[in-house]
C-alpha cells in the first residue's frame, strides 16, 4: 500500500466492480449480429464519506477477470494520483497477454493494451472522485471546455425487426435505402442530430450506396459517413470512393490495415478515418508516414482512458490529422465520460459516435444526459454530474446472471440463423 501524506487525502477504501447486461436490437455489421443482450462492467471507486466515483467499461468475462486481479491493489491509494495509479496497473499487467475473447476493434492485444483498457475505467472513476471532492467537473481536470455542447452523430445500422423469438423493437427493420432512411429520420427527430453515419459491410457495396444516396436526398445539408469495418478490398474501396467523391464528410476503414488504407488514400476524394488500423500510439508514425489515415477515432475505453485521449488528440494536432470519438454499445455513464472529454478538446473536429438511441431508454444512472440538437449540454456539476441508479444497478446485474452470455460473439449468433456466413475479409 502506498503510504498516505500527512494532510489526509482521499483514499481509495473500496471497489466495487458490477457486470451488467441491458437488451441490444440486432444491429447487423461486417463480422455478424449483436446478441440480444450488451455487456458492460460498472466500476465504483469508494473514497468513503459518500465519496465515490464511476467508471463504465466492457463486461466481457475475461474483461472482468483483469479488472478484479487489479481492484485489490488500488486499495489505499490516493485518487489523485492517477499516473501512481496507472503504475500499480502496469507492474501487474506488463507481462499479462490479451484473453481470447475480443474486447474491442482491435481484437487481440499485448500486454500494454490491457493495462490500457483496465486502467481505463479506473481513472474515469478517480477523475469523477477528484471533481467531487474539488466541487468541479471533470472537464476542468482535462483543461476546461472550449465548448459548451457536444454534438453526436446520428449512428445507422442495418437491422432486423427483432431478435428471432421476440416481438419487434421500436425501431423495425432496415434492410434497404427505405428503411435506412427512416430509422435516420426517427433519430434526427427525436435527437436532432447534425449528421449521420451508416454501419456498413453487410450488403454488397452497390447497395450501400444505395442507401448513402437515399440519405443524402432525404438530409440534403447533413455530412455523412460510412463504416463497412475493412470488409471491402483496395480495389473496392478505391471504386466507392470515386463514386462517394462529395457524399461523404469521411469514409471510415473501408479496408484492412495501413498499407490497404493507404492505397485508397492515394485516390481517395474525402478523408479516410479509422478506429481500427490506429489504435494505439504506437500505430501513429507508420500511419503518419504512409499517409494511411486523414482522422483518428479515439475511445478512452481502450486508449488508456481521458487524460490519455487529451495526449491523443494533441499528437492529432501536431500532424494535422482529425479527430472524432468511436462508441461501443455503452451506457451513461460513458456517455458523461465522453462528453467531458468532448468538451475539453479544441481538437475534435467531427461529431462523435454514440450509440445511446440503441439502448432505448435503458441506463445505469439517475438522470441520464440528454441530446439537444443533436448535442449532449456539457455538466457542469463535480465530477462526471451522473449519479448511480442502484435500483437500475441491481436489475441489470440480475440480467447478468440470467441471460447466460459471457463475451461478445457478432459471428457465432449470425450463424445460428445463417450457417454459412463467413466473415473472412474482405468479402467484396
């Protein structure tokens, strides 16, 4: 245990860590489908007092595993030193390999990354520690906001009406331009939201532009994006680049790798961003170098957590690359993280994904942020300004341990349904 200065600073007496599960629709994607139910973990950090912080991370069995190896050796620790913190972390991971279970776009991991991925949800928990016991918000730890909403992007996806078995959800089905234009038409309403982007890679291209084009003749002035996860070619993805040439704002990941990103930029029209083929810093000179990639996708889920996106985003800004934010199926608390993080970078140059209108309401916090033309208001109350619903806590938990998942597996229920789909890129 570190030992505490004599001025008494908060000290880290207790965590608590709270696999959940909430419903997820079955949004289609370039490796399968989502399973009926999402996986998150609730990390609740206990200063005493009532003083306690949250984190929200994945929920994924090998995940959790981690995170309980580490949460004794946070105990006793003063919850302002996040770079301490971040050490313990890293002494006790440094040698530890990535389960096999996938945890994120990157898949597996070496050690760094899951001593990044941990220590993740553990530092936005002592940051919202801090604020409270400061009374400031998040965003004033991270260099205070430069503005004072921020704006979310509409995030499409194929889909069916419902998991087989269940009645359908308040979405409906989208499997053609029809229903991708009215799924967006029901979010720009109901979240007025500025702009849009479309899961890609599960349809042929053609198709998918089918759709981009529905789009843009219904939101004439809206920016949009594509995302098929690199499940088209070089070949293919220099083609739909040439006919998106002033459709879309960026395309994102079309195919695999740097080399592969970088031969599309080559012809590219509109920048090409990813979440996929850069995402640790390490990725970044050979990147920089090839000119693989126009805009960066941060999530501090897996960069390491917020101070760590602020490093991103700064490095960003020394090569001039752009800088947007990706998300995974998540809950509120991720939403605040996210938000405050959103409000203190003057880099972010783009609207950040989200896929709250897919939880339909479902979420782990008291008063949940809310979307207001298509941007979430920036809290100004300490710390994250969320609240833990223990009552939500404790129903979402009691779904955990009901519903029988224990990791994501996209490709695994696409094929109960459809035995021979084969995700192998790229596969047009």
């Amino acid at each position: 245990m570190e030992p505490q200065s004599p001025s008494g600073p908060p000290t880290i007496v207790d965590i608590r860590i709270t696999p959940i599960a909430f419903p997820d629709p079955p949004l289609l994607n370039a490796v399968g489908c989502h399973e009926p139910w999402a996986l998150r973990a609730i990390i609740e950090v206990d200063c005493g007092d009532g003083l306690v912080g949250l984190g929200e991370t994945y929920g994924d069995a090998s995940h959790l595993a981690v995170l309980r190896t580490v949460a004794p050796l946070l105990i006793g620790l003063d919850p302002f030193r996040t770079e301490y913190v971040k050490s313990v972390v890293d002494g006790l991971l440094g040698t530890v390999d990535a389960p096999s279970e996938k945890l994120g776009p990157s898949g597996g991991m070496g050690p760094e990354k899951v001593s990044l991925r941990v220590f993740s949800a553990f530092e936005v928990a002592c940051l919202d520690v801090q604020g409270q016991a400061i009374g400031r918000p998040v965003h004033d730890l991270l260099g205070g906001r430069v503005r004072d909403a921020v704006p979310f992007s509409a995030y499409l996806f194929y889909k069916w009406a419902q998991h087989p078995g269940d009645a359908p959800d308040l979405f409906g089905a989208a499997l053609d331009p029809a229903g991708i234009v009215a799924q967006a038409r029901t979010m720009v309403q109901k979240y007025g939201f500025q702009s849009i982007k479309l899961k890609g890679g599960v349809f042929p291209p053609d198709v998918e532009l089918d759709a981009i084009r529905a789009l843009r003749e219904e939101f004439p002035t809206l920016p949009l994006r594509i995302d098929p996860n690199a499940a088209w070619s070089v070949e293919t993805s220099r083609r739909v680049a040439a006919e998106t040439q002033g459709l879309l704002e960026y395309l994102e990941d079309p195919t695999e790798g740097l080399a592969g990103m970088a031969a599309v930029a080559e012809t590219a029209g509109m920048p090409l961003a990813t979440n996929m083929c850069v995402v640790s810093f390490d990725h970044i000179p050979e990147a920089v170098d090839r000119g693989s990639v126009q805009v960066i996708l941060s999530d501090h889920h897996y960069w390491g957590g917020l101070r760590q996106s602020v490093r991103l985003a700064g490095i960003c800004e020394t090569w001039g690359l752009g800088l947007s934010m990706h998300s995974n199926s998540h809950l509120g608390i991720s939403l605040a993280a996210m938000t405050h993080l959103g409000a203190a970078l003057p880099q972010l140059s783009y609207a950040a994904d989200t896929h709250t209108p897919w939880q339909l309401g479902v979420d782990v916090v008291e008063r949940p942020l809310t979307f207001v033309d298509g941007a979430v208001p920036v809290p100004m109350s300490p710390g994250l300004g969320v609240r833990l619903d223990r009552d939500a806590l404790a129903r979402l938990h009691e779904n955990y341990l009901r519903q029988g998942i224990t990791g994501r597996d996209d490709t695994g229920y696409m094929r109960r349904f459809h035995p021979d789909f084969n995700p192998t890129k790229p596969r047009w």
